[in-house]
C-alpha cells in the first residue's frame, strides 16, 4: 500500500464528518506522520505523556491500565479506521496512567500536538473535526465504563461483540476476558451458554 493510499484514507474518514478542500488535504499529508510498528511494541507507557493521535490503517491495537496489584484492565481496542489517544494525557500534557501497544502488526498515522495546532491555525475547520472526535472517543469510554459497573458480564460480552464486530475475531480469548473484567473459564462458560441457547431457539 503505497503512503499516498494511506493519506486516502483518513481523509476520507474526516470528509464523514465535513467536506475538505485541497488545501486541506494537503496539509493532513503534511502534518500527520505515518509509522509501522512490530506486534507487540509499546506506543505509549504508564509515566510517559501521550504524544501521538493515533489513525490506524492496518492492525490491532490496545490500550489499558494496570492496577496496584498488577491486574490489567483494557479500556479500549482499535483497529482499521479507528483512532486511539489518551485524550487526557495528549490534550493536558499530564504523565499517562495508561499503556498503548499493538497486537498485531499495525500501521499508522499519527499527528503529534505541536502539528495539530499548526493545523489548527492554518485550517480552523479542523479544531471541530478533531473536538468531535475527541468526544465521540470520551463518550465510548464513559458508556464502556458505566456498562463496566452496571452490567453482567453476559451482558458486557454481547456488547463486546457488538463494538468489535470487524474485528473481535482477531482478539485472543485472555485479551477478551481482560476487557470484560472476568475470567478466560467465565468467558468459555458465557460463550457456551450462549451458543446453548441459540441451539434451543433455533
């Protein structure tokens, strides 16, 4: 996939949010970086500040917080045409509490926030497609945390599904289990109960 392809294809992902002229996509080629990393590396450690809004292209990724015990718990996956940032960490310019890295292979564009203000002054169009992004990503992670308190964990795993359906394929069953908050033996028995009852129904 040559880069001019990769470029394409987050611009066609912020023309679903408005139109862009030439001008503008120009300086989305100009301004966002694109990168390939390994399955398994780190973009971002516990300490660190976020300094990447990540697009990705191709692969899988995760990000996630590990607790005074060393649970891990994942707050979120991304694949193709999703972004991921720790918002606070990348807007506030605070250390990270949290950990972003690849399950797979992934590649990426990436802009960091000295190139966003840039593009911010030189096209103001984008402060409103990147603060709408920005929110639709707050508001993924406040419902996924209510769900989190609130929800069986049959429940959050039918959510799951629905969330993930390009791609939960992909996720290995301890990842899975890690981002319900339950363990991989509960997550076997949900996914038997469910294929139990879909037998009985059909």
């Amino acid at each position: 996939m040559e880069n001019q392809d990769h470029y394409k294809a987050l611009i066609d992902y912020f023309k679903q949010i408005t139109t862009l002229d030439e001008n503008e996509e120009q300086l989305v080629r100009e301004l966002f970086v694109y990168n390939s990393y390994n399955r398994k590396e780190f973009l971002l450690k516990e300490g660190e500040i976020c300094r990447q809004f990540n697009f990705i292209i191709r692969g899988c990724m995760r990000m996630y917080l590990v607790d005074d015990k060393a649970n891990m718990h994942i707050l979120q996956f991304a694949a193709e045409n999703w972004i991921m940032v720790d918002a606070l960490s990348f807007r506030e310019k605070n250390a990270s509490r949290l950990y972003i890295d690849t399950l797979e292979k992934t590649e990426l564009l990436y802009i960091t926030p000295e190139n966003l203000k840039l593009l911010y002054h030189k096209a103001p169009k984008f402060n409103c497609i990147i603060r709408e992004l920005l929110e639709r990503h707050v508001v993924a992670l406040q419902k996924r945390l209510l769900q989190y308190m609130s929800s069986s964990g049959e429940e959050r795993y039918l959510s799951f599904l629905k969330t993930y359906s390009q791609f939960s394929n992909r996720l290995p069953q301890t990842q899975i289990a890690a981002y319900l908050g339950i363990t991989p033996e509960h997550l076997s028995k949900i996914r038997n109960d469910i294929a139990k009852s879909k037998k009985f129904t059909s």
